[in-house]
C-alpha cells in the first residue's frame, strides 16, 4: 500500500478512536488496527498510535482542565501509581499466558454492560465526600496501581475500565471521572512515546498526520463528553464494550 492510500485508511480511523477515547477511552482498539490494516508491522505500528495517540489524549486531557472537569489529587496519585503497575504488569506477561485473562474478560464484559443497561443512575451524580481525603488518595492509588497491571499484562480498554472504577468505586459523576482517566492515560502514553521514539519504531511521516486527526477527535470527543455528559457518555461506553468483546473474541479464537 502506497503512502497516500495508507493515509487515506488510517487518518479517519485515528479520528475516530480520538473522538471515542476522548469519552470512555478505548480508542486503541480501532487506532491500533487501522495502522496494522494500512501495513505497518507491530512493532512500528504500536509506536506510531503511541505517537497520534499521545498528542491526541494532551488535547483532551487540556480541554477538560480547562472546563474544570478533573479531581487534581485523584488523578496524579492514580497517574503515579499506573506507571509503578505498569512494568509489573509487563513482567507477569512474560510468564503467564494471557489468554487466561481473555477467558476472563469474555464473561466479565457481559456482566459489565449488563449492568451498566440497567442501572440508569450510574455516574448521573457524584457520591464523593470531598472531605474524606484520605479515602479517595488510597482509592486512587490502589485504582491506578491495578489498571497499571492490566495496561502491562493486557491493555485493551485501559481507560474504561478506569473510568468505571473512578465511577463505581470511588464516586465520581461520569464526566469527572472521564477527566481523570485522561490524565492517567496521558502518564503512560508519554512514557511508551518516548521509549518507541528513542528505539526508533515511529514512523513520523504517518504518525504526525495521524496524530493531527487524533487531536481533533479528542478535542471534539472532550467537548461532546463536557457538553453532553451521561447521555453521550453511556452509549459509548457500550459500544467500546461491544469493541472490546469482538476484539478479544478474535484474537481468541480466530487469530
């Protein structure tokens, strides 16, 4: 595939995963494939969404900023203590097969929409009681630390999963906890951006294109979550849902 062609197939798609990842995170599901579609081995493929993917979540972690729609303490100590999870979660793949935690995901993921589908309240408003600092610095810690595992181990959907446990868990409204997660995403993707740009597995003519479209669906995702807040938000966490299923049902049994 030439290098327009490529382009043409790979830019709408970073747009697209820009815009979703912006909401509920996820985005990785359709940006990670659209490179590998185009052409691109995995290794250089992987750099290269880190490279859109990057740029793309500073945008719209600013544009929450800017609205006011991050819980600052939350946010940081959950960032610091992903990128502790993280290499953990590297190194036990390295000697547990995944597939185990694919199985796990398959009846995992059902139960989650399910619930989701009917608890028509979830994230509306925020539980949180500001003064028990302590409690929400130790939720975030331990909430970080667990997604970082996962994002090592595994990876897909890390952002969602971290905006239902900000959600569930610690008690923030859905938006809020949206925020947040960007941040935590923003840590790690700056942290893997500059590994691959260091090993040289970016493919800067393809990446910065692409990362000018993933801007723009972040920024128009973070101003659709800000503005439309849980009646945006709860349809799209059950599409990257149904992503995350079809994905790792393939990778399963049809990879």
């Amino acid at each position: 595939m030439d290098f327009i062609k490529m382009l043409i197939v790979i830019c709408p798609l970073v747009f697209l995963a820009g815009l979703i990842d912006a909401m509920v995170g996820g985005g990785g599901i359709i940006s990670l494939p659209a490179y590998m579609v185009a052409g691109l081995p995995p290794h250089l493929a992987t750099g290269t969404n880190k490279c859109s993917s990057t740029f793309g979540t500073l945008l719209s972690t600013f544009r929450f900023m800017k609205n006011k729609k991050i819980h600052y303490i939350a946010a940081f100590t959950s960032a610091g203590a992903a990128l502790v999870g993280s290499p953990l979660g590297a190194m036990i793949n390295m000697v547990i097969d995944e597939r185990y935690l694919s199985y796990t995901m398959l009846v995992l993921l059902p139960i989650i929409a399910i619930f989701l589908l009917f608890k028509k309240d979830f994230g509306e408003n925020e539980s949180l009681q500001e003064e028990n600092r302590v409690k929400v610095i130790v939720l975030s810690i331990l909430s970080g630390f667990i997604i970082g595992i996962y994002d090592g181990f595994f990876g897909p959907g890390t952002g969602t999963f971290l905006i239902l446990i900000y959600t569930g868990i610690i008690g923030f409204d859905l938006i809020t906890a949206s925020g947040n997660a960007k941040v935590v995403n923003l840590a790690s993707n700056v942290a893997a951006f500059i590994t691959f740009a260091l090993h040289g597995k970016i493919v800067w003519s393809i990446g910065i294109p692409a990362a000018l479209f993933g801007i723009a669906g972040n920024w128009i995702g973070a101003g659709l979550a800000i503005k439309g807040g849980k009646k945006i938000i709860r349809p799209m966490f059950m599409l990257v849902l149904a992503l995350l299923m079809v994905k790792i049902g393939y990778d399963l049994f049809l990879a």
